[in-house]
C-alpha cells in the first residue's frame, strides 16, 4: 500500500527487453535504502526490487504491466516519481494507493493560475473508471484532489512544490500518465453494476 506522497525523484539509467517483460534500472538517493523483493511505485505503479548495485536498483514490469500503464515509453534518463511502501503506524498523508494502475490518460491543457498551474486529463470512459468533484486520483504516482470531473476528463491544480518535486514538471499537451482511480470509488461502481432486489 501506498499514499501517492512522492518520496523521491529517480532517473532511469537503462531498459532491457527479455521475451514480454522490461527490467528498468534506476538511479536514486534511496537505492541503498532498498532490499530485494521490496515493492517501490514508479509513476504510481507498485514494481518489486530485484536487483541492486550502488546507487543503482532494477524492477521487472509484465507485460500487462506495460498494457495498462506508461512505463513500456521510458527511456534513459527520463525522471520517474518514487514512493516506498507504507509502514505500519504512519500517517496517511495522501490517500489509499494500491500501486495498480487502471488506465492511463493523456494531457489535454496546462495553464497557469495564480501561484498554481492546473493539468487536464483525459481518458477512455469505456472501461467505466470514475472520478467525483473533490474525490482523490493517482496520477502517475502522486496523490490529487479531483477539480472539474466529467465523464472522460478531469483537472487538478498542482502547487509549486508538487510541482518542482515530482514529474508534473516535466508535462506538456500530449504526455501519457498512469492513473490509479480512487478504491472505494471502484467498488461503489461495481457495486452499482449488480442487480440487487
């Protein structure tokens, strides 16, 4: 479990293809912090460590991995948002993150307001995922309030800080994200899809 609370940046040292898998090495200040078989979120996406050398790390993302999520487009040294797993006792800062990533979406806006700069997503209504005025997402990796939902779209505003820390610094119109849709959201909507008398 996570929070979507970006810990770290890291910086993608290298991808390797082997048969329908990709092993993604990362650089980061916490790699000597980390063990093998501990669950890290890359872009919001929960991957085990398998490897570690110095400052360096690997995970391994399936192929469904690479369906559902962004991470089959990095490329050496692309920034990837970090987050270690929750521990027990801590406080939940952000919001329940499961580090499974339901879709992705894409950029349509950027624009800049007052000290906060606010992005616009949209994403494919189809595969029934929700979102609700004021209602928490996961977008690649990082915990936001939901401004503006609509059916295929939605906006957050993201501070200086969110944004000098994490990823969103590195958008534009046309960049692809991961997005983790609220759980409880999820299972009211396929609650919804049962008939109950």
């Amino acid at each position: 479990m996570f929070t979507g609370i970006v810990e770290e940046l890291g910086i993608v040292v290298s991808t390797e293809k082997e048969q329908s898998n990709l092993h993604i090495t990362m650089q980061s200040s916490i790699s000597s912090e980390l063990k093998i078989d501990q669950s890290v979120a890359h872009n919001g996406v929960c991957l085990t460590v398998v490897a570690i050398n110095g400052d360096n790390y690997t995970v391994t993302a399936i192929k469904e991995t690479l369906d559902k999520t962004n991470l089959g487009l990095l490329k050496k040294g692309d920034l990837v948002n970090l987050e270690r797993a929750m521990k027990l006792g801590d406080r939940l800062d952000g919001h329940i993150v499961q580090g499974h990533v339901d879709q992705t979406a894409t950029c349509t806006k950027i624009e800049e307001a007052d000290g906060s700069t606010f992005f616009t997503f949209n994403y494919d209504p189809s595969l029934k995922n929700i979102t609700i005025e004021k209602g928490s997402i996961t977008v690649s990796g990082t915990s936001l309030t939901v401004i503006n939902a609509k059916k295929n779209e939605f906006t957050v505003a993201i501070i200086p800080y969110t944004y000098e820390h994490t990823i969103f610094k590195t958008f534009q119109e046309g960049s692809i994200v991961n997005l983790e849709f609220d759980v409880l959201g999820k299972y009211i909507a396929k609650l919804n899809e049962y008939k109950y008398v």
